[in-house]
C-alpha cells in the first residue's frame, strides 16, 4: 500500500521539470489565501456591523 503512494506521489509532482510553474502555483495559492482571508473579515465586519 505504501509503494502505491509513492508512486502517486511521484507522478503528482515531478521534481525539476518547471521550475516556473512551482512558482505560479505558489502565487495561486498565496493569492487564494488572501482572498480567503479578505473574504472572511469582510463578512466578520459586516456581522458586527
């Protein structure tokens, strides 16, 4: 069982291939965080409000 997550593992992401796309999907994942996290204390504020 655990050899076939290895090979999942490795087929998700293979290392070194694009070093750019690693960095795009960071900046996609920091911006949906954001935008999470705006989302979120917008709702808060227009709660207390």
């Amino acid at each position: 069982m655990s050899e076939e997550d290895g090979d999942l593992y490795d087929d998700g992401l293979p290392e070194g291939e694009s070093p750019e796309e690693d960095g795009l999907l960071l900046k996609f994942i920091i911006a949906a965080v954001l935008l999470i996290l705006v989302y979120a204390v917008a709702t808060i504020l227009l709660a207390a409000a």
